[in-house]
C-alpha cells in the first residue's frame, strides 16, 4: 500500500469501530465458520482481507442442517455481511459426497413430524436462511461439493453463483417424501431454468447431473472431480460431449445407457475424487469480485436479486404455514418413511395411499403406519 494512502487511512479512520453483529461468535455443532485469506487473480494473498467460508459439517448425514445448524447459519451470513474486511462469502459443506441434502431427516422424522406448531417455528428459522442469503451484502458463492438435494437444492440456488464438481447431483424431494419444494426452489426454479424445465424438477423429483444443470443454466461453472491415473476425466456415467439424442435435442449431461454406463462405473470405481480443480475456481471467481467498488458491488447485487426476492417474499409465510400443517399427515408420513425404512426402500406405497384416500380412508396413525416401509422379517 503506497504511504500517502496509509497516511489517509492512518488520520481518517475512527479510533473505536461500531460493532454490527447481532450475537457474538459461538461455537455451533456441525456448523464451520472460517476466514480465509483473499487472493488477487494470481494467486498473491491480500494482507487484511478474507472470504467467509460457511461449511455445513455434517457429512455422515450429507450435511442435512439441523435446527441448530441453521440458527448458526443465519448468524454466519449475518456476521459475514456487515464484516468490513470480508470481499465474499463460500457456503459450502464437508466432504466430497454433498454439500447439503436438506433438513436433517431424523430431527424432523423424530421431533417435528406430527408437531405443526414446532415445525411452523423451525421453518421461520429455515425463511430466515435464505433470507439471510439473499440479504448478505456481501457476493455468496455456493461452492457445490457434492449432491445438493431438496433444502440443500433452495439454500444453494439463493446464493449469487454456483460452481460444482462435476460428480455432483442437483435436485428435488418433495413430492417423493412428503412435502413441497416451497422453500425456495418453485420461487428460483422457473426464473432460472423456465417453467417446463421448473416443473419437471419440482414434481418429479429427478436428479439431475452437474453437467445438466449447468447446460439449462443452474450453475455459474462445472469442474472435474474424478481423477484416474493422475488426470482428470469429466463424470463418466453422464454424457459430457454436446451431441444430439435421437429425437435432435443436445444430450449433455443425460445419464449414459446400457455398456457405456457399464464402463463409465467402472472408470468412476478406479478413480479417486479431488476437489482441487473446485477450490481453484472458487479462488478464481473470489478473485474477480475483489477487484470492484465494494458498494457498486454491493448495489449490483441488490438489483439483480430482486427477482428472486419478489418471489420469495411474495410466498414464504405462506409456504411456511401449509409446510407446517403439512406435518400432520404426508410430511409426517414421509419423513418417518425415510428415516425408518430399510435402506432400499426409503419411500412409501404411493398407490397404496392414492388408493386408500380414493376410498375416503381418513389420515390416522393406523394408516400412517401401514404405510411406513418395513424390513422383511424371517423366521
């Protein structure tokens, strides 16, 4: 730093700064918050300046967010936005299996299903996630370092940018277990990837590969993560070539078919998983967003949030009662299905139900249970 801008600095600057934060630091289970040095375009450390990584610590649950995890997130982006030597903010999470695959299954399986009181309180936690997102003053890069399902899917695209490792999975659970993607994805979904595309994902809950989400505009950027003898291959179980399907549509990022994806599990059973090439494009775009006017930064952002403000605010508290009262009968019936049933069978009888409601079968524990997957017994 030249001397005459130090002088400046030195003579202008308050001897006591104000303190903005709403709450001081504490430590939060499973929850990581680390400042990290910034750094120029070319890889120099810049002296009194970071990036905010907030990392979802979790990964024997693949990072799902328990009531806990996301008072401490709010609190996270709150402290992140109003720091004034932090240029950005990295909201990712541990491990290289995901970055966050929702609210955490057993908390809500155990504690809220069945409780629509509790559950309309934990979710105005959840609203206040994203809002404190959306709000952060500062530019959120959602580093996507493995699946990013259901909750995980709406508290990464409320971030400004999103770059994946190319092994990652993107997408929805709704529907298939018991609730709604009203807490965020129907708001971004359709102003980021149309309404066909928006519909598609929210209803029928498949998931799609990096490299598809990237092509229909979901992700800033994608990088490979699978190394094998030393180099790096693209997701070898999804096509990643821009050809035409048979129907003349570009097919990046469909899954591959019978010996193509035998061989591409093969490939991807050899190969190690390395998230350098990740962290350098993460370290790339930070970079950039250092070199601008923090608050024409600042302002920016603001703007080009409005949409999805608008539409976010415009449903959360909405969203956020039906979710609740939810809890008494499909959400209820969901989620002690995942977290109950035996591992090969995490989802419930659809036509069961649809069946026994067509015959005006009333909710009722009885048929809650009926419905729960169970593992066979033998005798």
């Amino acid at each position: 730093m030249p001397d005459s801008l130090t002088s400046v600095i030195d003579r202008t600057h308050p001897a006591v700064l104000k303190d903005h934060t709403l709450a001081p630091d504490r430590d939060v289970p499973d929850l990581r918050v680390e400042k990290r040095p910034a750094k120029r375009p070319d890889g120099r450390v810049v002296e009194g300046l970071f990036n905010t990584w907030i990392i979802l610590d979790n990964p024997t649950q693949l990072n799902s967010y328990t009531t806990e995890m996301v008072k401490g997130v709010i609190l996270a982006f709150r402290a992140a936005s109003v720091a004034r030597d932090v240029v950005a903010v990295v909201f990712t999470g541990s491990g290289d299996r995901a970055f966050c695959t929702g609210g955490n299954t057993a908390e809500y399986a155990e504690y809220y299903a069945g409780n629509p009181q509790e559950y309309r309180q934990y979710m105005r936690l959840f609203n206040d996630m994203v809002s404190a997102i959306l709000g952060c003053d500062k530019p959120v890069i959602c580093r996507v370092n493995g699946m990013r399902i259901g909750g995980g899917q709406e508290i990464g695209m409320a971030c400004d940018f999103s770059i994946a490792q190319d092994l990652a999975r993107l997408g929805q659970a709704g529907p298939k277990h018991g609730s709604a993607a009203i807490g965020g994805s129907t708001d971004f979904l359709p102003l980021m990837i149309g309404m066909e595309r928006a519909l598609e994902s929210g209803t029928l809950c498949e998931h799609w590969s990096a490299h598809k989400a990237y092509r229909l505009g979901m992700l800033h950027d994608i990088v490979p993560a699978l190394k094998v003898d030393g180099t790096f291959v693209a997701n070898p179980l999804v096509v990643t070539d821009r050809v035409l399907d048979e129907y003349g549509r570009f097919a990046l990022g469909e899954p591959k078919a019978g010996e193509a994806l035998a061989e591409g599990k093969r490939l991807l059973a050899r190969g190690t998983v390395d998230l350098s090439l990740l962290d350098e494009k993460i370290d790339a775009l930070c970079g950039k967003l250092l070199l601008t006017f923090p608050e024409c930064l600042t302002k920016s952002l603001e703007e080009l949030r409005k949409p999805k403000l608008e539409a976010w605010n415009r449903n959360k508290e909405d969203s956020r009662a039906w979710l609740a009262l939810n809890m008494m009968a499909e959400a209820r019936t969901g989620f002690r299905a995942f977290n109950e049933g035996p591992r090969e069978q995490r989802e419930i009888d659809f036509v069961a139900l649809r069946q026994a409601l067509a015959r005006g079968t009333p909710w009722s524990d009885d048929l809650v249970e009926s419905l729960i997957p169970r593992a066979e017994t033998t005798t």
